[in-house]
C-alpha cells in the first residue's frame, strides 16, 4: 500500500488563481457576448524586447552548430550569468555579493517553495498577512503549518498589513524562525523603506532567524529611500535570502528564469545547535533536484543586462507604470481607496463588500476582472487587487467602465 504526503490534503483544494479562472470560464460561457477586460493574474502583456528577442535567437543558433552546442549546464547558473547579475544588480548599488552566492533558477515561485526544501520542519515560520499564497501553501506541504481552522494555519504567524497600520508589519510577539517578507509587496502594492526595513533586520539577528526577502518587483521602485534588495540593509547578509524574477522585470513569465541569492556566512542550527551554511546546503539542493535552467534563457537573461536591453525594458516598466497611475487615481476619483500602484504594478483597493461579492460584481456589471484580496489571507478580506499589465487600451476602457458603475 503506498501513502500520501498528508500534508497535501491540508491545503485548499483550488488555488487562488484556479478559482478565479474558473469564475471567469463559467460567467464567459454563460455571457458569450461579454468583452472581459482581465487585470487579475499578474501576467505580462507586452512583448519581449528585442535586444533580448535577439539574443534568444543568437543562442538558439548557437545550440545548432557542433561548437556552440551546450547540454547540461552547471545547475547554478552559467558564470556569464551570474556576472551580470552581481555586477548589475548589486556591485552598482554597493552591494557586496559574489557570483558563487547567486544561483540561477527557472523563476521566483519556484524557489520560495523549494527553499523550504533546506528548513526544518520545526520552524515557526511568519508571513505578512495578506500575502502572496505560495508560502503558505508550501509551508504547509512541507509540514510547517499545523491545522487549518477554516481561516488560518494554527502554527503560522500571521501578521496583518492593512490601512490601518498603513501596510506595515508590526514585530512577532513570538519567537519565529522564518519571516516572509515581500517588498514592493505583492499583493498591496506597498513598501518599506529601509528604516523599516532595517527594524527586521535587527530582529532577526536578534532571534537568530531567517527572512526569506521577494524582491519580485524592485524594477517598478521610483522612491529614494525605498530599497531594491534587502543587502541595503546592514547586517542583512548575516540573515536574509533573496529571491529575484525576470517575470515582470523583462516579461520573461513564458520564458522562464529567476534567481536567489544565498549569502555564503548565513547559517541556520541544527538540533543540537550546530551551525550549517545555507549556500552550501541549496547548492546541494539545486545539483541534486535542478538540472539548471536553459543556456538559450540563460543568455536572453544576460541580454537585460545590456545598455540597450536595460533602455527598451524600462520603458516597458514605464509602461505599466502609466497604467497603475491611471488606476489608482481612477478608484479615488470616485471615493474607494486606493493603495500601491506608484512603486508597484498593483493597486489594492479597499471595496465597500466582501471580497469575493465585489469580484463577482465587477465581474458581471462591468466584466472587469481583478483578485480577490481574502484569497491572500484573512486579513484581505474587505481588499481588492488589479494589476497594471493590461495594455493602455484595455487599462483605459475598464477605468472608464467603472468610473460609470453604480456600486
């Protein structure tokens, strides 16, 4: 007789994004003549770039000649790589993190849920609330997040992000081990700036915990004092792991490719107090699970990284931007609160129902699409997300809809 991972069964049956296609298919089928405009699921819309699109077909025609053929590549990332990165992305900001510290992935996702892969299943782990669902979900796959009660996770530290507290997270009262933090935040829209960010920091050195830091969206952050990577903060490498996606930074969601950072002296304990390097404990993880990610994705990665990439890619960001301008400044025009969309592709929107009443609603009398915002924890309820990757045209006609809508 084979058995189950029982730990599969305590988490939701549809995930948040299945529900609301299947909202969406069930009203298409039975509305067949609705234009739906759909800002929900963070999804891309404008094309790659061509200094990108240029070098995928310089690596694709590399990998047809007996010279430029690649097969198994280093499942830490290819060096060109993981050069670039360390160059750009923090050398440039007077970041000190090696190439060897950078580990090369098919995407962020992934590796938020992998990296429970290396952490106890002892660990109390804290997330903002609400918050993206991938780390809860896989904290409870993983064992970490004890009963469900119909609304939170009995072993999980929820820490609510809401008007009210202005979308900062207050200190645990507890002791925890993990801390999930996601800024520019998904789902919100909002940040931290690096005071605030350093008073986590300094906890977990403190506690002697972990945050696991999603900078997913640092490319759209246009304040000063709002930080791209948590290694701004001093003390950071000591206790922070950091998670990176060319997704919504170069539109690479089809094509697939990410990266974590894992500082060579941050270490977690074992039982008996022992000190182990994480560096070397997901490098052991990666060459045993990961076969790396595609050479040919691998160098339209590089290609960001150049001067003419980096011009054609902001001006996408720019794009967006425009885009969740329009939208915040649309919802307070008519009273409903708006938050995010200036440092972020999201606006969140604080709605008069339930959650789910609202989508339906904008769903039905609108056909306006947008997520739920109790579908990222409890503390959404009342909360609603759109995203800023629709086209302008698309963006301006639903804006206009519901400047029109009687709710």
């Amino acid at each position: 007789m084979a058995f189950v991972n029982t730990n599969f069964t305590k988490v939701s049956e549809s995930y948040l994004f299945v529900e609301v296609a299947r909202r969406i298919k069930a009203y298409q089928e039975a509305h067949p003549e609705a234009k739906i405009i759909r800002m929900g699921i963070g999804d891309v819309t404008r094309p790659i770039v061509p200094a990108v699109i240029e070098a995928l077909h310089k690596a694709v025609d590399e990998m047809g000649t007996a010279d430029g053929f690649r097969g198994y590549g280093p499942e830490q990332g290819y060096a060109f790589l993981r050069e670039a990165i360390c160059n750009y992305d923090f050398k440039q900001r007077g970041i000190d993190i090696q190439p060897d510290e950078i580990f090369v992935s098919d995407g962020a996702k992934s590796d938020c849920g992998n990296i429970g892969d290396i952490l106890g299943q002892q660990n109390v782990i804290a997330v903002t609330d609400p918050v993206y669902p991938v780390y809860v979900d896989t904290n409870v796959m993983g064992g970490r997040a004890g009963d469900f009660d119909g609304i939170r996770y009995s072993r999980i530290c929820y820490m609510p992000c809401t008007q009210e507290n202005g979308f900062v997270p207050t200190l645990p009262s507890q002791h925890v081990d993990v801390i999930y933090l996601c800024f520019p935040n998904n789902p919100t829209g909002t940040t931290l700036t690096k005071s605030q960010l350093k008073v986590w920091v300094d906890y977990a050195l403190r506690e002697k915990s972990i945050i696991l830091f999603d900078a997913a969206y640092e490319a759209f952050i246009t304040e000063d004092d709002v930080p791209h990577s948590i290694y701004e903060i001093e003390g950071a490498r000591q206790c922070a792991i950091e998670f990176r996606s060319f997704s919504k930074t170069a539109g690479f969601t089809g094509l697939r490719c990410g990266f974590t950072v894992v500082p060579k002296e941050l270490v977690a304990y074992t039982e008996e107090g022992k000190a182990v390097a994480l560096n070397r404990l997901w490098n052991r993880r990666q060459s045993t699970k990961f076969n790396g990610t595609p050479y040919i994705v691998q160098r339209a990665a590089e290609a960001v990284y150049s001067p003419e990439g980096r011009a054609q890619i902001m001006a996408n960001i720019a794009y967006y931007r425009e885009n969740a301008r329009l939208m915040k400044q649309t919802f307070e025009s008519i009273g409903i609160p708006a938050f995010g969309g200036v440092n972020s592709p999201y606006v969140w929107i604080r709605t008069p129902l339930d959650s789910w009443q609202f989508f339906d609603r904008l769903l039905d009398e609108c056909h306006v699409v947008g997520t739920p915002g109790v579908g990222f924890g409890p503390s959404g309820q009342g909360y609603f997300r759109l995203t800023a990757f629709a086209t302008h045209e698309a963006t301006r006609e639903a804006m206009e809809r519901i400047k029109k809508w009687k709710l």
